[in-house]
C-alpha cells in the first residue's frame, strides 16, 4: 500500500508531495499534473521489471510515441531539472515469494524507498543514469503517526509490525552518489557501481535472498494503471490467455469464469456482477460466461428482460468499464493499487455516486483486518468532472486531492508548475498538506454550496 509519494524534477511535478488513503480522488484541470502523477506510479512500477532505459520506453506520451529521457525532466527557459528523484513511503506484505516460488519473510512491513536518476549522455544518446538508491525501514511508532486516515487496530495488527533487531538501519543505502551498498539481511551485502548499473536495485535484486527488497518489489510490481480499451473488454478469452484482467481491460470473460468456479456458493458470482449492472442498465437481468470446447473460447454474455442472451460486446464502453471494475472489486488476487483515469468516462452523470461506491468497495476497508477477504488494495482515480467532485466533496471530503498550478522561479526564470492540495480539516491537511484555499473548487461546485469543512485558513505550505 502506497501511504506517500514525493516526486521532484519529474514533468510539471518540480516538487510535489502526496498522500494515499485506500481511496483517492486526484481532481484538477487539465494540464494540471494528475496524469504526470500516474506516470510517476506507473514509472516506479516499469522499474521492478524492466531495464531504466526500458523502463522510459514504456512510458506513454500524448501524442502515443515512447518519451525520451530528457522529457521526463522539469524544464522551462533557462532550467533544467537537474534530478529526477522519487521517494515512497509503503506498506508491504512481509510474507513473499520470489520468481522461483522461494518463500521469504521481510524484516519489516513499512518501508521507504527512494530512488534518483540524472540525464547522461553517451555516444550522442541520452538515458538515465542511476545516482541514488536506497530502502529503509520505517519505525513503528512513525509509521502510525504517518498514517492519518482513520485504521482499526486489527488493521495495523495485520498490517504493521515492529522491526526486529535491524532498527533502523538500511536495506539499500549509496555512498559518495557513486557506490550503492545492498546490506546483508540473513545474506552476504553487495556493492553496485550505480551510473554503470542498467537496473535498480530493486528490479535486479529481488530473491528470497533479500527478502525485505523483494518485498518492496512485489508492493510496487502490484500498482497499475489501468488503460481501459473499449476492444480488449469486448474480446472473448482464449484457453490460454491469463485468468486475471490486464490494464487494458482483457481477459474480462476469464477472470469471471476463474472467480465462478472458486466460488462457494454456486451462482454468486453472477448474480452480484447482474445485479451491479443492473444499477446502471435496468434492463439487465443475467449474466454468465458461456464456455465453448470447439473454439477453446470463454465468450461473456448478458440477458434482457426479453429472455434473450446476448455477447457482452453489446455493452457500451462505459458498462464495460463499470464491469471491469466490478469484477476486480471480487477479485482477491487483484492486489495492490489501482489507479484508473477520469471514472465517469461513459457514466450517466446520475449514475456517478454509484461508480464511486464500487471504487471505495474496490479498496481496503480500514476498519477491518486485512485477508482475503480484505484484500490490502488501493483505488485512486483522476478527475476534473464536475460531478465526480461534488459528489466526493459532499460526502468524503477526506478523499480529495486537488491539484492545481502555481508560479515559481528558477534561475531568474518563471515558470508555472503542479502542486497539491488538501481541504483543511482532512487528514492530509493535518499531516501538513498543502492547505486548499475553498476558491480553488468553486469552478467545481454549484452555486451556493455549503461547504462541510472549514476552509477558513490561510494558505499555508506544509513539510
């Protein structure tokens, strides 16, 4: 679980620091960074499995074309980022396996890793270089101070346990920007040259024989941004393809057919994704997946009131998007965060509160212990709808992240830059988010409303 992200020299992202909860709602205006936050998930995620250089490859653009490394740096007239450099701060699961089924246990459940790259040039071509890598412990007592969204105790019985005799010292620490040391842990350490290093530590090193880093890899391998393709929902499954949804939407007819047969009680699986789609199509009666032999396909079909089935390529891309998120909210193997972009994308704006119910459902319940059938999982989504805002404002104000604009200077030169901000009174804002000025939501609120919070304090910029 994600609790902190700071990124800096990252895009229009100069400096900014957030919160997750297990759920989020990141709102703002286009242009605004939200999306540049995904990508700096997203980047942290490509790490744990592909080479740097790779890794940027894979990054999306706005205009579909791999990035180049100097486009993921902060820059304006007369500056430019000198670092990119994320720090996060996460809750593991402590109880891993590496790639070769190796069972491992982690000295400790809360843990902070921070990674550093700079722009390098060789033979005319510029990459990443790595300059700093390192993983931390975070001690017990700072990490329940650091979680300010309301927990149970089961829940960081179940989640967060003090370390043992390792205290405080490091994982992965760098010396003198040039050497990264990975300590022994129940193992002998390792030096690693960090400029000529092709792979992070915690992409290249992640065994049973570290076991504290392979488990922050397995926390940042299960975050995923979820790129929904109207034609990857709508294809039926193969045999052979993947019984779990994939970002793009895929494998949609699998994973309910795996989730059928693991089921306890026959028909429920069904009968909950039916009656989820009827809230938003009240002509939706039934629903299964219909297995053919012939084919070796798994084809997902629903029923109308008029008796007849019919393939679920008939659904419109916003149904489909909805059962997506349906089926994973059922889903125990689906881990980790989910991030998805502007939910509402196809929604009746009278059918918002319930997509942002499923969302919630989606994540973890505090108030509970974490197993299977609480899965540790986080939902955080980016908006700059209207109706998505009102309805989180209204309800959870806790939930929102606004991100917005503002002017800085660097090196004589001005430049606007992201920023995020929380609504006083939330537990961001009392953990020192920057505090959001109610003026900032007006274009989001209709006239008159009534705000639940007091958002009388001045602006202030917090640690």
């Amino acid at each position: 679980m994600l609790t902190r992200l700071r990124v800096q020299g990252f895009k229009n992202l100069l400096d900014v620091d957030v919160r997750f909860g297990p759920f989020t709602c990141v709102a703002g205006l286009n242009g605004a960074g939200k999306s540049n936050l995904f990508d700096a998930i997203r980047f942290l995620n490509l790490l744990t499995k592909h080479p740097i250089m790779e890794a940027v490859q894979l990054l999306r653009e706005t205009k579909g074309r791999s990035p180049e490394p100097r486009s993921l740096f902060t820059e304006f007239e007369g500056y430019l980022a000198p670092e990119l450099r994320f720090t996060a701060e996460m809750i593991v699961d402590q109880h891993v396996q590496d790639d070769f089924g190796v069972a491992a246990d982690a000295a400790i459940s809360t843990l902070r890793y921070e990674v550093a790259f700079r722009l390098a040039h060789d033979d005319g071509f510029e990459r990443l270089e790595l300059i700093y890598e390192s993983l931390r412990p975070i001690a017990l007592k700072e990490a329940h101070r650091n979680i300010g969204f309301r927990v149970s105790k089961d829940f960081r019985d179940s989640t967060m346990t003090a370390p043992g005799r390792r205290q405080g010292r490091p994982f992965v620490s760098t010396d003198s920007g040039t050497e990264i040391t990975v300590h022994q842990e129940g193992h002998g350490g390792r030096k690693v040259p960090a400029p000529k290093s092709q792979l992070t530590v915690i992409g290249g090193m992640a065994s049973s024989d570290f076991p504290s880093i392979l488990a922050a890899n397995r926390e940042m391998a299960s975050w995923q941004t979820l790129l929904l393709e109207p034609s990857a929902m709508r294809s039926p499954s193969f045999y052979r393809d993947p019984r779990t949804i994939d970002p793009r939407g895929a494998n949609l007819p699998a994973a309910i057919y795996r989730l059928q047969k693991q089921e306890q009680q026959s028909g429920k699986v069904y009968a909950e994704l039916a009656n989820r789609l009827s809230q938003l199509i009240e002509d939706i009666e039934e629903l299964r997946v219909r297995d053919d032999p012939k084919t070796e396909t798994l084809t997902l079909e629903v029923r109308g009131r008029n008796g007849v089935f019919h393939p679920a390529r008939s659904l419109s891309d916003g149904t489909l998007r909805f059962l997506v998120l349906a089926t994973l909210s059922l889903d125990p193997q689906a881990k980790g965060m989910i991030c998805l972009e502007e939910p509402e994308d196809g929604i009746h704006p009278e059918r918002i509160p319930t997509i942002i119910q499923l969302l919630r459902e989606i994540a973890v319940d505090p108030d509970y212990k974490v197993d299977p059938d609480n899965p540790l999982r986080q939902a955080v989504v980016n908006t700059h709808s209207p109706s998505v805002v009102q309805e989180i404002a209204r309800e959870h104000p806790d939930d929102l992240v606004y991100m917005d604009e503002e002017q800085v200077f660097q090196n004589g030169a001005k430049a606007r830059v992201a920023a995020a901000f929380a609504p006083a009174g939330t537990w961001r804002d009392k953990l020192g988010s920057r505090h959001l000025a109610h003026g900032r939501l007006l274009s989001y609120l209709p006239p008159n409303y009534q705000f639940p919070l007091d958002y009388s304090e001045p602006l202030r910029v917090g640690t």
